[in-house]
C-alpha cells in the first residue's frame, strides 16, 4: 500500500516476480494504476492491478498479506517523533480499511516508526473486533541484512551464509545484533571494532541519509529486506516447514517489560507459529540489551520500546477518531 517512495516500487518488482504470489494489488494516493500497468508487462503469471486513492477497500477486499510501507521517508534532522506525527494517521487509516474488508489478513508493517505503527495497527484491529496476534508482523527484515552485510565484510564470508538474530526494537539503541549467534560472529574483535559494527547496525539508515545528502533514506535496501520477509512468509503459508525470520511482534518473551519484541519467529499457514526462547547470549549482548547505550536519553532497550508504545497509545485517542 502506497507506492510513490522508490522502495515501493522495487518491492513491487520482487513481489510480481515471487512465483508464490498470484493476485499483486498496488493503492496509492496517485500513480498505483500506472504502475500495475509496468509491471504487468514482466512476463510471470501473477495478475497485477492498481487501485486509485478513493478504491482503498476494493484494493484489500479477501486479501492475504498486506504490506504497509506507507509514509514519508525519514530527512535529515527528522527525529522518530517527526515520523510518527506523519505516518500514523496514514497507517491508521490504511489499517482502518483492512480491518473492515480484509480482517484475515497478514499484515507487514514497514512504515516507521514500526515501534510505534505496529501497536497503532493492533489497536485499529481490537477495537474492530478481529484483533490476531499471530497475523501481525513489525518488518524488521532491513536490520538483519544490514548485519548480514557488514559482519559477512569484515569475516569475509557470503552475506548469504552470514546470518545474524537481530532482537529488540527497530529503531537506534533499542536494535540489538546477536553477533554470538553467527558463524562469522568471532572475526569482531572485542571492543572498538565490536562496537562500531553494532553501532553501524543500530544506525545504518543513518548512513543511508547522510549519503544520499538529504534527497531520501534507505530505499532499494528497504525493498529488498521487505520482499526478502514476505516471500518467508508466503513460503510458509504454502506449507513449507522450519521457515523462521526475526520480526517485531506481540512476545511472550520479557512480557513483563514490553508488549511487542523482536526476535526470531517460526511461521506458519497461520503467521506466527512459535517464538522461540533466546539463545545464550554474551556480557556485551545483555549489556545492549539491559543497560542504556544513550547515556543522554537514559533509556534501556525495554523502556525506549517502551516508551514508544506508550507514546503510541496516548496518540491513539486523538488519530483514532
């Protein structure tokens, strides 16, 4: 849903090619319909249409999996604050929509900040009655492959075979890299080159921004990590076996501190079919993890995720109406 960004267009290429998808629905304030027509020249066999502004509800009638990378893209000098006063009505209305027509739905929430939009979506949804747990999914797939990128470059292993848990959160501090859990993880040397690459991991769409000199934020790289996470998904839904992928969902694990928690999920016909209990992880993990890296904000992983929530919730009063 919404395709103007680059991001959603090139997702849209991998969905039309993704042999498991067989209906493509693209809705957008404007372009959507043009689009679908581009696409629909790649010589696969899905059905490929684009639904203009005011055909929301026809564009997510008996759809299966929704993908939601809706709103603007972060600037320089946007904090998660700005985002989140743009985005969330976006995505309060597009999840309005689905709730009504589609309330079966997977849904894939890419718009950030996905600490936040995630409990948003869950709130449209309980409060329409057809709330599932199971079949709501926080898109974190773009922090797994940038720590697959950048650890597979100082190992010198293939990104392909370098694979890394990343837990917690999505944004900053609260993304946590469980490097112990990789292979590859003992070629970091402790210390600086161990805390550089964390520290590239929690803030590579910082790197994006300041690359792109103010034009945009991770885009093509976006893409990828969100088809590369639908695909799992409909891979599982087709009744493949053993498929697993972190995502940001609502977690038994530390549901004493936060509601939703990234971590490593099993899927299934039905979305989340386990979530595994976490690894043995290291000092410096649960130092991530526990302790504040942002000794300015004071905020540990579970508060900052926290806090995020709860920012979303306060909101809910005022967008929900």
């Amino acid at each position: 849903l919404h395709l103007s960004l680059r991001r959603q267009r090139q997702m849209c290429i991998r969905d039309r090619l993704n042999p498991n998808v067989t209906d493509l629905r693209l809705y957008d304030i404007r372009l959507a319909p043009g689009v679908a027509a581009d696409l629909g020249h790649i010589n696969t066999p899905s059905q490929c249409t684009g639904y203009a502004q005011e055909n929301l509800e026809q564009a997510l009638e008996g759809a299966e999996v929704i993908v939601i990378p809706a709103g603007v893209p972060r600037k320089p000098g946007m904090t998660r604050d700005d985002l989140f006063n743009t985005n969330a009505s976006i995505v309060r209305d597009l999840a309005k929509a689905a709730a009504k027509v589609s309330p079966k739905a997977h849904m894939l929430i890419i718009s950030n900040p996905v600490n936040s939009t995630v409990p948003i979506v869950a709130e449209v949804f309980k409060r329409a009655g057809v709330y599932d747990p199971k079949r709501l999914f926080g898109v974190t797939a773009l922090d797994i492959v940038r720590a697959s990128t950048f650890l597979s470059g100082i190992a010198g292993s293939k990104p392909a075979d370098t694979n890394v848990p990343v837990i917690g959160g999505h944004s900053g501090v609260t993304i946590v890299p469980l490097l112990s859990q990789a292979q590859q993880g003992s070629s970091v040397s402790p210390g600086e080159q161990y805390e550089k690459l964390v520290h590239r991991i929690q803030f590579g769409g910082d790197e994006v921004v300041k690359a792109k000199d103010g034009a945009g934020s991770a885009t093509l790289s976006m893409a990828y990590a969100g088809a590369v996470f639908a695909d799992a998904l409909l891979r599982a839904m087709h009744g493949e076996k053993g498929v697993k992928q972190c995502a940001f969902v609502e977690s038994p694990l530390f549901k004493d501190q936060v509601q939703f928690f990234a971590s490593p999920v099993e899927l299934g016909p039905n979305g989340v079919e386990n979530i595994p209990a976490l690894p043995q992880i290291t000092a410096e993990e649960q130092k991530l993890l526990f302790l504040s890296r942002d000794l300015r904000e004071g905020r540990d992983v579970f508060n900052t995720v926290r806090a995020e929530f709860n920012r979303a919730r306060e909101e809910l009063h005022l967008i929900l109406e």
